[in-house]
C-alpha cells in the first residue's frame, strides 16, 4: 500500500499546477458569479489542501497528527 500512497502522491505533486488550473476554469464556468473573482481567491486554501494531501500519502498515518487527515 505504501508504494500505491508515494506514487499518488508524486503525481498529486508533478500535476499541483494543472490541478489548480481545472479547479479554477471548472468553477468559473459552473458559477457564473466566480467569474468576477481573482485567481486568489478561487484557488483559496487548495494549495494548502494538496500540500497536506501530498504529505499525508507520503507519510506513515498512524504518525499523522490530527488536523492532516
């Protein structure tokens, strides 16, 4: 399972960017009213979840704290 958990979260990691990218299209095209928002403030705490998400897949879990997982 640990190796299936690196590769996720090397791919998370190489594709942050595009990721990001779909995110922010997708959320202007479903809500009309996010289309007058900036970059900033469409891709809020994403990057911050991918980073958790990324660390939490390379790490062992029982050793996680909390507020990761």
């Amino acid at each position: 399972m640990q190796g299936s958990s690196l590769a996720a979260a090397q791919v998370l990691e190489k594709s942050k960017s595009e990721i990001l990218s779909t995110w922010e299209k997708w959320v202007r095209d479903v809500l009309p009213s996010a289309r007058a928002e900036t970059r900033s403030a469409l891709r809020d705490s994403i990057p911050d979840f991918l980073d958790d998400l990324v660390a939490a897949l390379r790490s062992n879990l029982d050793e996680l704290k909390p507020d990761i997982i």
